[in-house]
C-alpha cells in the first residue's frame, strides 16, 4: 500500500513558483528521504501534504485518502515535526504536550514520558525558557506521543547535538520497526544516507530523481585517487570519468561503468597508491544541483 | 473543548486587565454622578452649550441630573471601549496563530479549522460576556447608593443587551477582516481604524443631518440610548442589522479562514 501518494502536485504563491508537477510514492514501511537545497520546494510539498496551504492543481492522497478532504481524518495518524518550532511560549512543555494528546482518541501519558526520557527533555520547563534544541526535543515528542503511521520530518536534526541526533535517529528506526513509514525532508544528505532505504531529489519545484539509496551507491559511482610520479591525465579520459583533477602527484575522479576497463587503466601506471571508495550522496548528488 | 479552554486560559490576563480598567473607569463616573444628581443646575450648564457641540459628544438627549440620562450620556462611551476590546480580540483570535508563528503546531492536530475557529468564538464570546458582566457589576454597585427610578433596571439591562450586541458586531467583524487579510500585522490596524472611523463617523451623523442615511452601517447609533430612554426597547430594524453582521462575520471567517493558504514563514 502506498501511504503517501502525489500525483501532478503543483503549487504557485500569487506568479512565483512554488513546485512544479510533483509526483512521489511512498510506500508503507518506508523511511523515505526528500532531499534538495534549500528553497526547492520541500516545505511546500509537506505543507500541501497537511492541508496547510493548497493546490494550484494536482492530488495528493494520504493512507489512500484525499489529503484535503479527509485532512481531519488523516492527521490523526501522521506526526509531523516541522523545521522550525513554535509553540505557546507561556505554556509548561508538560502542559503543550497534554495540550497535543488532547487531540488524539488514546492515552498518550506513557509515551510523552518515554520519549522525553529517551531525549532528556525537562517536562517542567516553560516553552519560552527553552533553547533552539530543547524546543527541538519538545517537537519531537509532540510529534511521536501518539505512535503515528507517517512521521512526517522537515530538515529534523537542526539544533541537536550529535548524541542527540543518534538517539532521535535510533527512535525513529524504532519507530519504523514497529511499522511507521517515515517521510524524511534534508538538504543534509550523510543523515539521509544512514537511515532511508529510498529517496526523491527535488531542485527547483521539480523531482529529479527518485532511486533505491543502494542503486545509486554500490552500482554507480566509485570514487578514485591516485597518487605517482608522471601521472598523465590522459590515461584517465575514458567514457564514463568524470570530474577529473591532478594536484601535483595525485589524480582524482568518479567512475561510473565497467571496472576491468578502469582497472586496466590503474595497471598501466606506476602508481604509488591508489584508494577507491563509495563516493558519499553529497558528491553523487553534485551534479544533480549543479 | 480543548481549544476553548486553552484560548480561556491565554486570554485570561488580558480579561482581568480590561475588566479591572472598565471597573474602575465606570466607578469614577458614577462617583461624578454624585454632584450632578438632582441638581436642575447641571442641566441649565448643559442648555447652554451650543446643540452641535453637544451632537458632538453624544449628549444632546439628555438630562444628566437624573441617573438614567447620566449613563446614557456614558454608554456611548462603554460601546467605543468595549468594541475596541471586541475587535481587537477578534482580529487577534484568528490572526495570533500565524503571527506567532503556531499555526503550523495547531492546524497539523487532526482538527479541521472551521473547529479551531468554532471554539475560538466560543471562548471569544464568554470573554465579551465576562467583561460586559463585569461592567454592568460595577455599574449597579456603584449606583446602589443613588435614587433610582422604577425603570432604572430594566434600562439598564437594556443598555446591556445593546453593550453586548454591539460587542458581538465588532468581535465578528475584527474576525472577519483578519481572515481575509494574510498579512497578521495588517489586520488589527485595519480593524482599530474601522473602528475609529465608524466612531468618528457616528459624531459626524449627530451634526449632519445629511449624513444620517449612514446610520444604517454604524453600529454606534443601532442603541442610541435616547431610543432606549424613550421606547425601554431595542430597536428591531438595528436588532436585525446587528443579527446580519454577526452571521455574515463570524459564517464569513468559518467559510473563507478554511479555504486559504496559511501564511507560514
């Protein structure tokens, strides 16, 4: 089952564009990851997921249902932790979060106390004393006490310390094992890298690429350097070379394509060293941004 | 539920601070009242005031040396400040959540937004009542000591209806013109000059006769207390204007506040 389904989603604010015929799947059980720079229109897609703000035209289905028409409805099952948090600055975080539960048609009492266990979160504290990463955690919480179906992530890990990040990151695998699907919005790809078994790259409003995270990092790309006296670069011009650099001694490149043609290559040079590796999501995904 | 109870709590400090302020601005009225009761003197001052300076203030209509006639002279008075509260709150109900930037925590609740706005009204309208009780409170113990005629209380409790009405228009339409409006920091300016202008307009109608065609759209004059003084009822052709204004503002925010983009950061 697909527990979130876009199709043709398109949005202007007054002439500017917003996104532009976005179509996405997500299936159930999925960590999900959304990546792409700031301002290409991730906000915007979960916005229109949560009736937040709407079409220009386009559909986007949640659990199966219009996301719209059943907002209401859908929303009961989906946690949602956006970017920035803001919350009523005068109330005790115990108090937002019974506030939150009160919405909810469960007994959410022991979850609020494990989560803010598990992130060290002072439950006694008012929401105005917080800093930028408590406030962080207090979303969180508000967004996990009701054990949703969709957790829905906008840029998450901003504010959190490394320590926290993990716990958070171990939560939310947690979360996924008992059978959440989670939608997972960064421009910062290594976090994308660790927990999400598929992703969508969006730039400028529009999708360009959707692909299994170990598609795109065991078949494709090996990232190579080499170091020796009298390299010559053109030993390495081959099909499927890109982003070719000497620095004095030492050659670097990607590699996308049959290995024996590149490992015939290496053989023909008197090198002194030479590593090849995974390149990270940060570089495959270069040239998409470029 | 939920969302009245938490709007009651955060509006609380705000009720007490007008409730205490109405309290005492309408004790030291009343204690004014002392010197002018049952004195023909304070009415000669008054005749001799030329009629369009008093069509100014409001005050042509009345006798202050009797108790009705002086809190006739104030309620007009009580309509400007208490539709000031009224329209601030009610543009502020709506536009708060995205000014504060807590419309993304509040409208991703699995609640629809025509519910936030239902409950909102609801804890708006018991935070006008318990002001306007307040106001009719201090009224009343401030005038125990004063001799009162045998229609005293039921003029009073007319003027109150009216206060309440009145309250209602404005709270409504405050309502109405921040949910048009995305621009948070727009909407109060534009509901408080609303309101001025339709006070300033209101004056204007009591010295030009040629203007008084505009009645119709100026709250103010709907209980014109020599009206009440005279008839001790409101007047329906208002009371059907006020009803409209109320439904057309408050149905206008459940059907358009629903249907527009949410001014996020």
């Amino acid at each position: 089952m697909n527990v979130i389904e876009i199709k043709n989603l398109t949005k202007y604010y007054g002439g500017s564009l917003g996104i532009n015929d976005v179509n996405l799947e997500v299936k159930e059980g999925e960590i999900f990851g959304f990546i792409g720079p700031n301002g290409a229109g991730k906000s915007t897609t979960i916005r229109l997921l949560l009736g937040l703000i709407y079409p220009t035209s386009g559909e986007a289905k949640l659990f199966g249902k219009d996301a719209i028409e059943f907002g209401p409805e859908v929303r009961k099952d989906i946690g949602y932790l956006p970017s920035e948090i803001f919350y009523y600055d005068k109330m005790k975080v115990i108090d937002l979060l019974n506030y939150s539960a009160s919405f909810y048609d469960k007994d959410c009492t022991k979850r609020i106390k494990e989560i803010s266990n598990i992130m060290e979160l002072d439950l006694n504290r008012r929401i105005d004393d917080l800093s930028y990463g408590n406030k962080k955690k207090v979303g969180i919480v508000q967004g996990l006490l009701h054990e949703p179906k969709l957790i829905i992530l906008d840029e998450p890990t901003g504010g959190l310390d490394p320590l926290m990040q993990q716990k958070f990151f171990n939560l939310l695998k947690e979360e996924n094992e008992r059978g959440a699907t989670i939608f997972f919005s960064s421009h910062i790809l290594s976090e994308v890298q660790e927990l999400c078994n598929r992703v969508a790259i969006i730039k400028e409003g529009s999708i360009v690429e959707v692909e299994d995270i170990q598609t795109l990092r065991e078949n494709n790309y090996k990232k190579i350097a080499v170091v020796g006296d009298d390299l010559s670069k053109e030993t390495f011009e081959l099909d499927g070379v890109t982003e070719l650099i000497q620095e004095e001694d030492e050659l670097t490149f990607f590699y996308k394509g049959d290995i024996n043609l590149i490992t015939k290559a290496l053989s023909s040079i008197d090198a002194k060293d030479i590593t090849i590796e995974e390149p990270t999501l940060e570089e495959i995904f270069m040239h998409y941004y470029e | 539920m939920n969302i009245v109870k938490r709007e009651l709590k955060a509006n609380l400090k705000s009720v007490i601070i007008w409730g205490v302020a109405i309290a005492f601005l309408v004790t030291v009225w009343m204690i004014e009242y002392e010197s002018f009761a049952g004195n023909p003197a304070i009415d000669e001052l008054i005749a001799a005031i030329p009629q369009e300076m008093l069509a100014v203030l409001g005050m042509q209509d009345f006798t202050l040396s009797s108790l009705n006639g002086f809190i006739g002279s104030i309620s007009l008075y009580l309509y400007l400040l208490l539709g000031i509260q009224a329209i601030l709150l009610g543009s502020s109900l709506i536009a708060k959540e995205e000014r504060d930037r807590t419309a993304e925590y509040l409208f991703t609740l699995p609640i629809s937004r025509r519910r936030v706005i239902v409950g909102k009204t609801i804890a708006a309208i018991i935070n006008l009542g318990l002001l306007n009780l307040v106001t009719l409170l201090a009224m009343i113990l401030s005038t125990l000591s004063y001799d009162k005629g045998e229609d005293f209380y039921r003029f009073i409790g007319l003027t109150f209806v009216a206060l309440f009405i009145i309250q209602m228009i404005f709270l409504s339409i405050g309502m109405l013109i921040s949910s048009i409006s995305k621009n948070h920091k727009k909407s109060g300016n534009i509901s408080v000059s609303i309101l001025m202008i339709t006070f300033l307009i209101s004056s204007l109608i009591n010295t030009v006769d040629r203007l008084s065609f505009l009645k119709y759209i100026i709250p103010f004059k709907y209980f014109e207390t020599s009206y009440l003084l005279n008839e001790m009822s409101l007047n329906p052709i208002y009371l059907v204007l006020s009803i409209l204004i109320i439904v057309v503002g408050i149905g206008g925010t459940l059907t358009l506040y629903p249907k527009r983009d949410l001014a996020l950061s």
